[in-house]
C-alpha cells in the first residue's frame, strides 16, 4: 500500500490514501473480503490511525518495507536489521504481530538473494516478493507455496503473487492484470487453486479509483499507472464476490506451508 509513486517523485502532502482507504475498507465489506496489506512504514507515520482501521476491520497488516525503495538499495546486513526495524514499529502501531513482507518492485527478485535470508532472521514469517512472471520476477521463481530455510538462520515461507498461465507467464496484478477480462482473472486463479496453489491477486489502492494520478508521471510510467485503470473496481467485485478470499496468514494456517527447501548464502546482491 503506497500512494502511487516513490517518495522523490511523490506530490508533497497528497491525501490520497486518506480519502482511499476509508472507501477500499467500504468496498472490500462488500464484497466480504478479507485482505492483507502490506503498507509503507513512512504511510502508517503519516496515517496511524487509517492503519490502525485497517487491522480493526479484520484485515491483515504486513510490511512494505519504509519508503518505496528496492531492496538492493541496502546491503544484506543493513537490509536484515532494517527489516526487523519495520516489523517492530509496525506491531508497535496495530499491537499485532506483523508476520508478512513484500518488497518495493519486487525486488528481492530471486530465492538465492541473501536478503530473503535476512527477513528471516529479523522475524517474519513469509515473504511474498518472487514473482513468477516475466518481467515482475524470474520465470523460475517457484509457483506455488514454498518453505526456504537457512540453518543457524531460521525459515520463511514464499507465497508468489498470481500470473496468467502460458510460456510468457504474464502477471496477473498491475497494469496486465487490469487490462485483462476478468474472466481471465477468474480462469488463472481456479487453475492454480487446483494445481493446489495460493492464487495471491495483488491490487494497489489507487488502481481503484478513476481519480488521475497526482504524480510527475510521463512516457512508460504513466501508460503502467493508468491503463485499464477506469472501471476496474466494479470488473473487479463480482470476482471478489463470487469466491472466498481472505488474509495470507490465514489462507496458510499461521504456519509456514509448501515444500522445503534448504538455501545456501549467497546469489544476488
């Protein structure tokens, strides 16, 4: 959960989330959904209490890092005591514990990254930052739920985000996914809900709305933040509607799932 782009780039004093939330709270009580949220350390200092709404409301509350910034920004040793950091004053915010991550851009990118490593020993529990899509991650990130453990460092389940099925392995959230029909959406996530995978829909606050987009934004990134933008709330919520969504903590048993898989240090940096 952030407002649109990253800090350098960002409006100053947008209130854009303020006004957001209250309706994505609204809109998911609707559809009778249940979600996780992985928010920005410096979003919940500037909103504590629309956080604290959230987690009141049901939702699940997890870690987007502190400003929207890739994670190779840190040193693996840096990025790992940051990480604990976030998730501290993160549970000192909701009085929760904050068990999940997911990194700016995707961008721990790969299992042989060393900082996957280090979110383990800073204390989540599942991390849901591989893509298995072209483009947002590598296509031999794993699919399905999966348990990586570093011995003397502990384990951490990753949960991939949903993509469409085919050799280009398109992702099904962002700009793709709201181009895409819904039935394709629907089609993707049935399949791998029987291939005995998560199917993770991953949706921005402001890819709900029809309000345009505050920021500097030209060229690329523009086109990214804004097509298929209009409407796609209301495509949207009969997918919701129609089937049974809920927190990722919830949807893995509070216990870390999927098959083991022993990582040793080392890969990218």
């Amino acid at each position: 959960m952030e407002e649109w782009v990253e800090p350098a780039r960002r409006p100053a004093l947008t209130t854009e989330l303020d006004v957001l939330i209250p309706w994505l709270l609204g809109f998911l009580a609707g559809a009778g959904v249940r979600a996780t949220f992985f928010v920005l350390g410096e979003v919940a200092r500037r909103l504590p209490q629309r956080i604290r709404e959230i987690h009141a409301a049901g939702h699940e509350i997890a870690s987007h890092g502190d400003l929207h910034l890739r994670a190779e920004r840190l040193a693996p040793d840096a990025f790992a005591a940051a990480a604990r950091r976030w998730r501290l004053e993160m549970e000192d915010l909701v009085g929760a514990p904050i068990h999940g991550f997911r990194a700016p851009e995707w961008s721990l990118r790969h299992p042989g990254n060393p900082r996957l490593a280090g979110l383990a020993t800073a204390g989540f529990r599942y991390d849901s930052s591989l893509s298995p899509a072209w483009g947002a991650g590598r296509l031999d990130n794993p699919r399905f739920p999966t348990r990586f453990s570093w011995p003397g460092r502990g384990e951490l389940s990753e949960l991939p985000p949903l993509c469409f099925a085919g050799r280009a392995r398109l992702p099904a959230g962002g700009w793709t996914g709201r181009l895409a029909p819904t039935s394709w959406l629907r089609r993707a996530a049935l399949r791998l809900h029987r291939e005995g995978g998560l199917p993770l829909l991953t949706v921005h606050p402001w890819e709900l709305v029809d309000r345009p987009c505050p920021g500097d934004l030209s060229g690329l990134a523009r086109l990214f933040h804004d097509a298929g933008r209009r409407g796609f709330h209301a495509r949207l919520a009969p997918l919701l509607a129609g089937h049974r969504w809920s927190t990722l903590w919830e949807a893995i048993g509070g216990a870390p799932p999927g098959s083991g898989a022993s990582l040793a240090e080392g890969g990218e940096r």
